[in-house]
C-alpha cells in the first residue's frame, strides 16, 4: 500500500533526477536519482588493503586499519565520495529525503562480502539528538533498504552512549579521541557469538565509527564484523 506521506511527496516532488534534474522514466519513477547519474558514481576498486578497503599504500603496511579490533576483518565501500555521491548522501543526511536511501543501497548491493552466511546488518546509531532533529538515522534507512536487497536482518544491538562532535571538522587523531567509548551494545537483542555482524554506515572517512561501534560489539562477545558504507572520503595522506 502506498504510504499517505508517499504520495504527498510525490506530488510534491517532481519526477526528476535530484542530481542532473532529468526526467525520469516511469520506470525509474521510485528512484531519485537516474541511471546516468547513478553509473557516474565511481565504484572503489582494488588494489587495496584486503582489510579495510582502502587504496594500498606505496610503503608499508596498511596504517588505517592497524589498531582496529580484531573481530573486524573486512570494510568495503561501494563508491568514491565524488561530486554526485557526495551530493546524495547530502540529500540522505540533510535533505530530508530518506527514499533516497535505495538508490545508495543499490550501489551498496553491488559489494562483494566475505560471506552472508548467519549475516545481520547493524545500522550505526546516531546520537539521539541528532535523531530528534533529523526525524531519521541515514543509517538505519540504508541497512533497511539494503536489508530488502540481500534479505538479511537489520538489528538494532547498538545505542550511541554519548553525543560526538561532527567528525569533519576534526584532524585523525582528535576524530579518534572524539568516538572513543561512543557506542554500547544495547539490552535487546543481545549480542550473539555465532551471528557475522555487518556494519552499515553512509560514508566511511577515517573509519573510526565503524572501528569504534565493531570495539563495542567485540568487547560484547561478537567475533565477527564486517562493515560496508556507501561512500568512501578521498582523505589526505596523514601516512
Ligand atoms: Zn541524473
Ligand atoms: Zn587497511
């Protein structure tokens, strides 16, 4: 059944693409953004770390991923944080458009995983005021489509603890020191030994958040976790 709230915005929204403002065929008339625009996002490739995802770096060993807690083996993200991308998780984030969500999972879907096997996704909490504000956890709308995609479960096992500064703004050492300790694994459900958790979040930059929510869910008794954004920050090299 179509939602009242869907078909006010439909009303509202016009049939285009938010990033070209194409019109959109009929058949792409639930997305958001066309095809074009979505085949302009540039999908991450190897060679890179086999751990964390990122480009190898030209010496040594991978340093992004070093001091992660060993439970979390695996983090890919689907598309680099180009102009287009970055605007559709601008949209997902501050636009009030969480529909847009299924476009970012679609991409998301085309990423390879070690394994779905007893796999649940595990949407990144945000911090309650933030939730308040926005109405809706970006994250949450991107494990929920994409949980319709590869028909895995979305648990809720973690709740932020404490508010965190945006974590743009800040250089890798005080990004680190700002989400230590941000998330716990909430009552219900518990977390379980035998499930592989996923990790879902939108962009994936320095990787603290997925490092310090899989520290949370280690410290709880999970053993494995993987974690998958939509998209990936060109960061500059701080090797
Ligand atoms: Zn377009
Ligand atoms: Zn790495």
């Amino acid at each position: 059944m179509t939602s009242p709230t869907r078909v006010i915005e439909q009303l509202l929204l016009p049939a285009e693409c938010l990033l070209c403002h194409a019109l959109l065929v009929e058949r792409d008339a639930d997305r958001i953004v066309c095809p074009v625009c979505r085949h302009r996002w540039r999908p991450v490739r190897p060679p890179w770390c086999e751990r964390c995802g990122q480009p190898e770096p030209h010496f040594g060993p991978c340093r992004l991923c070093a001091e992660w807690p060993a439970a979390l083996t695996y983090v890919r993200s689907a598309v680099w944080l180009s102009e287009g991308a970055r605007e559709a998780v601008h949209a997902l984030k501050y636009g009030g458009l969480p529909r847009i969500a299924n476009d970012l999972a679609a991409a998301i879907a085309g990423v390879t995983l070690p394994t779905q096997e007893k796999s649940v996704l595990v949407p990144i909490p945000l911090a309650p005021k933030r939730l308040r504000e926005r109405g809706y956890n970006q994250s949450d709308a991107l494990a929920r489509a994409l949980s319709r995609l590869w028909r895995l479960p979305v648990v809720d096992v973690l709740v932020r603890s404490r508010e965190t500064a945006t974590q743009t703004a800040l250089t890798p050492e005080t990004r680190l020191a700002n989400v230590a300790g941000a998330f716990t694994p909430g009552r219900r459900p518990g977390v379980s030994r035998d499930s592989n958790y996923i990790l879902v979040d939108d962009v994936f930059t320095t990787g603290e958040n997925v490092a310090e929510a899989a520290r949370a869910l280690e410290q709880a008794g999970a053993r494995t976790i993987c974690g998958i954004t939509f998209g990936r920050a060109v960061i500059p090299d701080f090797t």
